[in-house]
C-alpha cells in the first residue's frame, strides 16, 4: 500500500515550504486485500448522522467504502416504528448487493466519511483480483454472521443480554481504552436511540439496564456516552458471545487497524485523487466536475 512520503523537498540547498511550492495532491489507497481499488473513484464524502446514503427504491451507481463512523441498515413499520438491521463498519463496502426492498434504506448512524466508487468498476475488480475478492467474500461473512447473531439475539436473549453484548462488542469498533488496571473506558459513538432500536426496546428501558450494571459493578458511569468496563469477560459472558466474542470481532478489528495506518488526504489539499491521475478533480472537489460519470 503506497504511502504518503513525510520527506520535504529541498531546492537549492533550502527546505521548500507548502506556500512556496504548488500543493500536491494526496493519495487514500484503500486496504481491501493489495488492490488500489479507489482508481476509479468518483470522490469522498462526508456525511452527517441520519443523512442517507441508499435506498432500496432507488439503487445507485455506486458502492460505498466506509472510511470512518457508522452506517445502519434500517427500516420502517407499517406503523413508523424504526427498525436497525444491522450495522456497518470502517473498511466495509455497501451497496454492491441490490436485493434489499424499497423500505430498507442505509443511513449515516454517526459522522461519516466515504469513498463512492463506480459500481461496474469495482466488479471488474473484484473479478480480476483474488485477494480483494477474497477480503470482500470474508465482509460479506462478517456482515452476515452480525445479521445472524441479531435476529438470534432478538428472540433468545433479553434486553439486559443484548445490551452487555453490544458493549462488549463495541471494544473493537468504537474507540476503547484499556487501562493498566485491567478495566478499560469505553466511548459509545451510537446515540440512545440507534442503539435501542438496534436491540429492540426503548430509550428508557436502555438507560435503567445502564444503572443496573453499573449498580452490580460490571460498569461504570463516567457520562452517558463513557464507560469504564469493569469487568469485560463477565460482561461478554452476560451477553452469551464469549465463546464467539473473537470470531465476532476478528475482521472488523482488522480492517480498523488497517485503516489506521491509511494515509488521509490534509485538508489542505485540493484535489483527493483516490489514485487517479494528476489534475482531475473529484465531484467533491470541484461543483463542475458533480456530473461527470466514470466508465
């Protein structure tokens, strides 16, 4: 994976500073397998809690590689109750599979960034490179098998459990502290909401589980969006995914940490080429470039 170089030039003898030399556009390689499958990238985007990314009736162009935060695959009742199916991570693709229904839509759950990516060229990819369709097919896994795990969840398991589970869980894909005395703190980036129709109960019954662990000492409450875990193989035992928490985890894990070594476009720079060439400008970056359309 091709990197951005920390060297700065040096013209007669002098370090060149980014005011006295035209700024050079950054390159986001993508860590799916050893393919730079961003070539053919339209452009990135951020997105904002609850803004939507696909809807079932109206299926895009485009697959979405999920740089940061958050999306949830969600539906609605005859009676507008919301219901999360399942969620997706950093390092993840959405949108290539198409047999969802026009009442399933994806959303941003939490501020995210996002790389659109033309649809017919990804397949191309995926078709001629064994590696990325291999770290693709094991997504589709991973995804799944959270699928799974929830419906199962639903009917099995009580809120309590479903709730220790999410929180252990979340020890791999939020942001998680561990600390020297063996506990860790937790930063929840799902609001009350999502997680509650996630799990499916409400708001209320998600607060008064909180108080409950953290009155039997299995958390604490530093605010409603911090925890310190106080003991995580009992909280993982609570929500009965201690003997798959590591199958559960492993992927996304990975594709976090992968994701962390990434070298991110400055905000300073004009142009995210996303491997393109030099000089062509992205729909994100340039309002004329919004209705171009990659082949």
């Amino acid at each position: 994976m091709n990197q951005l170089s920390s060297v700065t030039p040096v013209a007669n003898g002098h370090a060149v500073t980014p005011s006295a030399r035209a700024p050079e556009p950054a390159r986001c390689s993508l860590p799916l397998g050893s393919a730079m499958i961003c070539g053919g990238a339209r452009n990135r985007e951020d997105r904002a809690p609850d803004s939507k990314v696909l809807t079932g009736c109206a299926p895009g162009q485009d697959v979405w590689f999920i740089r940061s935060g958050i999306l949830r695959l969600q539906r609605h009742a005859y009676d507008g109750h919301r219901q999360i199916l399942s969620l997706f991570f950093p390092g993840e693709i959405v949108g290539f599979d198409r047999q969802f229904g026009g009442e399933i839509s994806i959303e941003a759950a939490t501020q995210s960034s996002l790389c659109r990516i033309d649809r017919r060229m990804f397949q191309t990819l995926v078709d001629e490179d064994s590696t990325l369709r291999a770290d693709f097919f094991r997504q589709k896994q991973d995804q799944l098998e959270r699928l799974h795990w929830l419906t199962w969840s639903l009917a099995a398991l009580g809120p309590d459990e479903r709730l220790c589970a999410l929180l252990a869980l979340s020890t791999r894909i939020m942001p998680y502290q561990p600390l020297s005395d063996g506990t860790g703190v937790l930063s929840v980036q799902l609001p009350r909401k999502d997680i509650a129709d996630l799990l499916g109960t409400t708001v209320e019954s998600i607060s008064r589980i909180v108080h409950r662990l953290a009155g039997a000492r299995i958390i604490e409450i530093i605010d409603p969006a911090h925890f310190r875990l106080l003991d995580l193989p009992g909280l993982a035992a609570r929500g009965q995914i201690d003997s798959i928490f590591e199958k559960m985890t492993f992927g996304l894990a990975n594709r976090r940490s992968q994701l962390e070594h990434v070298a991110a476009p400055a905000a300073t720079d004009p142009v995210c080429l996303c491997g393109r060439q030099a000089g062509l400008l992205t729909p994100v970056n340039d309002r004329r470039a919004a209705s171009d359309i990659l082949v």
